[in-house]
C-alpha cells in the first residue's frame, strides 16, 4: 500500500510510463575533461552499469564560459572522448542521454545558477556561442546514435529568454532526431516556460525529503510525497513525462536535508542515510506513471584520481542497492 496513492493520482492522465521502458540511468563523470571516457576503464565501467541493471547512461563534454559570456569548445566536431563512449555504449545496448555542461570553474560564478549578465551584449554572446554549440552537439548525438539530448541545465537566470531557448531547440531538432529534455533545477522546475518545445520535463531532483539528520526510510519517502505531486501535476499540464536528468546523495548526515550539498562532512551515520536515501529514490521507478527514468550522479572509470570524490557509487553497498532495484527487472 505505501506506493498505491501517487498510482491513484495519476488515473486518468492521456499519458503514463510502462516499467519496461523505465530509463535506469547512470551518469558516468570524469575529472578532466573528458579523456577518460576514450580508455578501456570507461568500456569495463559501461559493463559493470549494465551488469547492475542499468539500461543508460550519460556523459557530459564541457564548454568554458568567460565572464564576457562567450564559450570555448572544441573545434573538432567529433572527439573521440564522445564518439567513442557513444559507440560502445550502442554496442552494449545501453541508451545515452548526451549532457553538455558548461564549465564555470574559473569564473565569477559559483555554479551554473548563477550565471547572469548586467547588460544585454553578455546575453547576446552566450545565446549566439550556446546555440553554435549545441548544434554541434546535437549533430553528433545523431550520427552516434543518442537517445536524448540535454539542451541545458540549472540555468537559473537564462531560462527567462524564452524566445532564444525556442531557437535552441529548433536548431538542435534539425539536427537530431531522439529526445530533447532541459534539466531545471529542482527549486525552479516550475519555472521554464519552454516545457512545451521538449520531450521531457527534467529536473535535477536534489529535493530536500526532510530536517531530520537520521531520519528512517519512512520519513525520507514522506518527504518525497509532496514534490511528486507536484511534478505530476505540471506532467499533467504539459502533457510531458519528468525524467530525472540528475539524482544523488552524497555520504553525508544531512543528505535527505540538503541533497545538493558535497561540502558537508560526514559522520558515523553518514553512510547509512545515503543508503536510506538512494533505496527510497530507487524504488519510485514503476510507482509513478510520469516519471520517465532517472540518471544517479554519479560514476567514474576505474583509472587513478586526482582527489577523492563526492556523490560516487561505486560502493559495495551502492551497487547491491542498484542491482537489488534495477537488475533483472
């Protein structure tokens, strides 16, 4: 009975999800920019996702923006560190949602955000460098066969230019084909004017579940309970399914009160609450006919690390939960 009611909510809807087309996602990171992803450890990583249950995955290739609002990326319309990645995962029968993420590192801007401009020329010369590069990425998600792709994430001040947004699309509809999906960050899903022009209404769905520092799964399912319908209610208004363009926890007390955060420092209770947190997220997949899938944020190759790193999976306790969940299923 604990997952009938958001069932109930749902009847009557023109659309609902079938669990077999449920998207199990993984986003494989990377500490560079993107190299790992040409090696063999990124090949051996696509196997162990998929032995885990997972049916996709995601990569996400950087652009650098400056403080005038221009990007860098590269030149070269196909790099391996994509292509091959695209490849393999095709080969291996996993789905691939392709994340273009702007890198603000080196910026005035602490996060994606954030990013803003006091006078309309900074406007001007991100949109026109954004769309000439998500074009590109676009057309290399066609010719590698892709299944979604991410116009945009948590861009929090840019989503008010609703017109250019529209243009990004169309661009990048002409050269692909699969999915489109704009990735909201949770605080302010209801806030895109666009979810009209896409196949998805994504959401980076770090929702705080609770204020309770160890609070039991019940609790973290309750808190789950009123953003769902929330988000059912804007799949109803869109007529569009949510998928989960990034999910994760980090191993921390305060994972189910501020999901978002990879400062925190952990305590002896800080693993079980990421357990908590990650079992209940993994059971909504089936339980809510308008949620689409999810990607877990996140996963690296097995190659050596310059720093340890937050939000990683690759814990035995992690990956039981994800094959419990997901394997076979």
């Amino acid at each position: 009975m604990r997952r009938l009611l958001p069932a109930l909510l749902w009847a009557g809807c023109c659309w609902s999800s079938h669990a077999a087309d449920f998207i199990k996602g993984i986003t494989i990171s990377a500490q560079t920019w993107g190299e790992e992803w040409a090696t063999p450890q990124m090949a051996a990583a696509l196997d162990e996702v998929k032995a885990l249950g997972a049916n996709a995955i995601a990569i996400h290739p950087y652009a650098r923006i400056q403080t005038d609002g221009s990007l860098q990326f590269s030149s070269d319309p196909e790099p391996d560190y994509i292509t091959k990645p695209l490849d393999w995962a095709r080969e291996r029968g996993l789905r691939v949602m392709l994340v273009p993420h702007i890198a603000y590192w080196g910026s005035p801007w602490l996060w994606r955000g954030e990013i803003d401009f006091a006078k309309i020329e900074g406007w001007r010369r991100f949109f026109s460098d954004y769309e000439k590069w998500m074009t590109q990425m676009a057309r290399l998600a066609q010719e590698h066969g892709a299944e979604t792709l991410c116009v945009g994430l948590e861009y929090s001040h840019a989503v008010k230019f609703d017109a250019r947004w529209r243009q990004i699309i169309a661009s990048a509809r002409r050269e692909f084909h699969g999915k489109i999906v704009y990735g909201a960050n949770w605080d302010t899903v209801g806030e895109v004017p666009f979810w009209d022009a896409v196949d998805y209404i994504g959401v980076l769905a770090y929702f705080p579940l609770t204020k309770a520092e160890n609070p039991s799964a019940r609790q973290i399912e309750t808190g789950w309970r009123p953003w769902m319908e929330k988000l059912g209610a804007l799949s109803r208004q869109y007529g569009k399914p949510v998928l989960f363009t990034e999910i994760g926890y980090n191993e921390n007390e305060r994972a189910a009160v501020e999901p978002w955060d990879f400062h925190h420092q952990g305590n002896a209770n800080a693993a079980t609450v990421q357990a908590r947190c990650v079992e209940e997220a993994l059971q909504m997949g089936g339980h809510y006919p308008f949620l689409a899938g999810m990607f877990w944020w996140k996963w690296y190759p097995d190659l050596p690390m310059d720093h340890a790193e937050t939000f990683d999976l690759r814990t035995p306790v992690l990956k039981k939960l994800i094959a419990k969940y997901w394997a076979d299923k």
